[in-house]
C-alpha cells in the first residue's frame, strides 16, 4: 500500500477528474461538498484548467453545458438542494447529447433539509429531475478508492455514449478519508470528438451545431426514438457487454437464504451485517449495485429463483426498494428498511431486522 | 487490545486538534500497511463547540468505516466522556485527559487510562499539542501502529505553514509515550477504588 495517499472522498473526485483530462469546473459551493470545488480551485490552475465559482448553480450547470459542446472534459458538483437546481440544465445536456460529470455528495432532504448524509436523491438521479424522455448514467462509489476509479470511468463513459454521467455519493463517502490509489492519467484530444464546436478535425460538410429544439414534431420524435435506442445499448452493455464489470458486486449470495441489498455506504455497513450473520448461522448474502441506471435488474431477477427473501436498506423512506421490486418481479418477498433525515443504520439494527425476518417466531 | 483491528472513537472540543489526531493515526496506520479509514463528525460545529472523529487500522479490509461500539475512546474534554463512555466495548478503553476531565465513577469493565495531556502539552509550552502527547499514548498500547513509522511520519503530516512546529509535535509524542511506557498512567480500577475512596 506504499503509493497510497490518505485522501478525502471529495478531494479523490476531484484528483481523479483531473488525471481523466477534466480542465474545466464550474459550480457553487455547498455541504458537504465544498471540498471538492476548493480542491479544483488550488488544482486546476496548475494543469492550466479554469476552475470558476458561478453566480448560482444553474449558471455553473449552463457552462457546462456550453464547454461540453466545446468539446471539454467538463465538471459540476453540488449537494442535494445544488442538484434540484442543475436539472434543467441537465435536461438540455442529455437532450443535446452532450458528454459530462456531474457529482451530487447527497444530504438530507426534501429542502435544505441538513448537511448530514442521505441516499434520498436515488429517485431524481435515477429518473431524471428534468423534464422530458432522458436518462443520466448513475454511478455508486462505496469507497474514496471508488470515488477516484468512478469518476475516472465517468468521463470515459459520458464520452463513449455522449451522456451526461452522475456521480451519486453521500456525505459520509465526501468526507471521510481512506487510502487512495490514483489512476493513471488520461490522454485526452479534444479532436477525437468531430461534434463539437471546438474541433479543429474536418468535419463532414457544414457546421457542427449543439441544439435541443425540434419545432418539427416528426423531427422530436425521431430524436427521441434515437436517445431510447441509445439508452437500450447502454443498458445492454451493462448488463451483459463490456461494462458489465462495474454493473453490480456480490457477496456470499451462491446459498443466500436472504438476500440484503444496498448501494453506496450503506452497503458497506450490509458487508458487516452479512458477517455477523454468517457468524451467527444465518445465510446472508450481499447485492450491491454499483450502477444505478442501469440498474442491474437481471442479477436480481436470477437470484430470486434461488434465495427466500430481499431485504432492501436505504437512507431514505425507500427508493431503491422499487426497482428491486420490479426485478424480482413479485416471485419473491422484498423487504424494506430505512432510516432518514441524515440518521444512518447501525449494524445492530440491521441485523435485529434481519433476525425478525428470518425467524419471525 | 486486539491484534487485527483497532476501532477508535476521538473527541474533544472543537480546537484540541481531534481531526488532526485522528488524521495522524490513519496516516501511520496506512504507512505501517494497515487498512484505515478516517470518517469526522460534520455537524454545524462552533469554535469551542465539539469535535469528533472515527478511525479504524485494521489488518483486514475495513467493511463498515462506521463505529457503534469502539475498542478505545479517546476523550479531550468532559462532554465527551458523558457522549462516548456507554459504547466502548467491554474490556476496551477509556484514554482520557485528566488535565481537564476529572475522576469520576467510571464503568468498571474497561480499562482506564488517565493522561495529563493538557498539563504536558503546557509544559512544553505549547497547548495545542496536548493531542500529540495522546497520539504518543496510543501509539504505546496500539498493536498496529509503530512508534516508528509515527516518528518518521509526523513532521511530514504538518500542514505546510505549521512545518517549524514539527519539533514540539514529536516532543509531545514523546512525553505521551514515554508516561505510558514508564507506568506513569493511572490504571484500571484503581482510578475507581480512588473515586471510591477505597
């Protein structure tokens, strides 16, 4: 472990995103994410980026939006309030198909709500706060080793598919710290994108233009169809293409008689609760959705043939838990726990779940 | 203490420099080849207010990074006693600064160990470093991180302004393990049987 640094989870996001090739960050600080824009403030200028701290999260989205049809390795961050007011923003990106990273440290809501940590945003990151037919790929760390690795892998995939990329964390994986091996940094070339409006490369006749308006109904449907067939080659590249690695984790599932699942930190605290259960007789096993959007539904569905029951925990009154439900589709029972508000679960009373379900007498 | 993993509590008020200390521990703890993690307590604090942080080595991969029940808490000032002293794990301990909390009736099913911090840290001139002379302490009574390694490590863990306080810093990891090493602590129930009048 001798090249690791101890590091924060928001500073490894924002390492990561400068050794992805990312030159240019626009955003507005808020807990418990503030860490992130101070470290890009010191960074980016030593890598001759522009870091630029806008008037208002929705302005900070915007310039995204405009360096990434530039052609830039572009990135926002924020926490949940921030976020809500990025969708618009975010909309127009995924309409326009234009690449980029946008981070949410995610706190208790609805609201200002507190700065505390919270996983209640699943349903907005993972549906879309914005208006109209998009998807957002939704990635979730568990680790600051994972903060750094995603946020890498984020830019290559919001390039790959043109799609803006999320980053969905929590405030304890920003400000906690652990050792962090950085990866190897990126070679970018903005001409390797003939679309953008900042390319030098030839283009194929005429000019490049980055728009989301189709006054022409055929026309918008036509684009429509085209970001859905789009989002169906994602979706199978996760599932069982070359992304299918960074779909889903899972943990001692082979003989699972209750499957617990869970993303981000709470699942590191399901590893633990799995342990004490197998310690204790009790065959747990672990699901741990690395990828929200996609959602790795198939694993879920093959594992309802074999395992007795779900039990879904989340920081929130329960989000997650639907899309569990609707890959199990009804063969099996699914439970919920939550706790929310910024509390988050102990192992204790997780297990004391876990206990009432598996030996309800 | 166990062998494998060291889950610890610190907490103190806000400016004792309990984020640093517990920094300092997961620092040498990853420089000694150990898993750690370092999670601080966030809240809307105050100068003045209370600190706290969690930290675990481990020779294992760390699942949970978070606490319920630490192996060692390491408290600063009274409020932290009163907050963390009904989780530490029995037969784990209590490292305390006696400086500025005093003896009470404590669980009798830890191990207590009272440190003067404060008072050395001050003879050394220096208050803020009273979290050093615990970061000395501990390094004492832990299986897993080396006095070594904390040596070698501290001077370069300073924040880049601080670096001309490096000698008092290792001075005041000094005083904290060498009252440890030579049994200066008091210890165990005795401090109890004190309390008690025994």
């Amino acid at each position: 472990m001798a090249d690791k640094v101890l590091m924060k989870g928001n500073e490894a996001i924002g390492e990561a995103a400068v050794l992805a090739g990312c030159r240019y960050y626009f955003g507005y600080p808020i807990t418990p994410q503030s860490e992130l824009p101070a470290y890009l403030a010191r960074r980016l200028p030593e890598v001759e980026g522009v870091f630029l701290q806008a008037e208002s999260e929705i302005a900070a989205i915007n310039m995204v939006y405009g360096a990434a049809s530039a052609g830039a390795r572009v990135m926002t961050s924020s926490s949940s309030p921030g976020v809500s007011l990025k969708q618009e923003g975010i909309s127009y990106i995924a309409g326009a198909e234009m690449p980029c990273v946008i981070v949410n440290v995610v706190r208790g809501g609805p609201g200002l709500g507190n700065i505390s940590p919270a996983q209640s945003d699943y349903w907005q990151a993972t549906r879309g706060g914005g208006h109209g037919d998009y998807r957002t790929l939704v990635l979730a760390p568990n680790s600051v080793q994972e903060m750094a690795d995603m946020t890498r892998h984020a830019f290559e995939l919001a390039d790959r598919f043109r799609n803006p990329v999320l980053v969905l964390s929590d405030g304890i994986l920003g400000q906690m710290m652990e050792p962090v091996l950085l990866p190897e940094p990126a070679t970018y070339d903005i001409n390797q994108k003939p679309w953008a409006l900042g390319t030098t490369a030839p283009r194929k006749g005429g000019r490049n233009l980055c728009s989301t308006i189709f006054l022409d109904v055929e026309l918008l449907e036509e684009h429509n169809w085209h970001l859905y067939q789009k989002y169906q080659v994602i979706t199978d590249e996760f599932a069982k293409g070359s992304l299918k690695h960074m779909a889903v984790e899972t943990h001692e599932v082979e003989d699972a008689e209750i499957v617990l699942v869970g993303y981000g930190i709470i699942s590191r605290i399901l590893k633990t609760v799995v342990e004490k259960c197998r310690k204790r007789g009790i065959k747990a096993g672990l699901v741990r959705p690395k990828c929200l959007w996609p959602f790795p539904s198939q694993v879920l569905a093959d594992l309802a043939a074999k395992t007795k029951q779900f039990l879904v925990v989340e920081m929130s009154c329960g989000q997650m838990v639907e899309d569990v439900k609707l890959a199990v589709d009804g063969k099996k029972p699914v439970y919920f726990f939550g706790r929310t508000g910024g509390t988050v679960p102990s192992d204790f009373e997780i297990l004391n779940e876990v206990d009432k379900l598996v030996r309800p007498d | 203490m166990s062998a494998e993993v060291e889950r610890i509590i610190l907490a103190g008020f806000g400016g004792q420099g309990i984020l640093f200390l517990g920094k300092v521990l997961a620092e040498v703890g990853m420089r000694c080849g150990k898993h750690v993690s370092w999670i601080p307590s966030y809240g809307p604090e105050m100068r003045g207010g209370t600190a706290n942080c969690t930290v675990i080595i481990s020779e294992h991969p760390i699942a949970s990074p978070l606490v319920t029940v630490p192996d060692t808490v390491i408290a600063m000032n009274r409020p932290s006693v009163a907050k963390f002293n009904v989780r530490i794990k029995a037969g784990g301990m209590l490292m305390y600064n006696s400086s500025l909390i005093e003896r009470q009736e404590f669980r009798d099913d830890i191990r207590l160990v009272e440190i003067p911090a404060s008072e050395i840290a001050d003879e050394l001139g220096n208050a803020r470093v009273a979290n050093l002379v615990m970061a000395g302490a501990y390094a004492k009574f832990s299986k897993l991180v080396t006095y070594d390694e904390m040596v070698k490590a501290l001077p370069n863990l300073l924040p880049a302004g601080k670096k001309e306080l490096a000698e008092v810093n290792l001075a005041a990891f000094e005083r904290g393990y060498q009252f440890v090493k030579e049994k200066k602590y008091m210890f165990g129930r005795y401090v109890y049987s004190v309390f008690k009048g025994l």
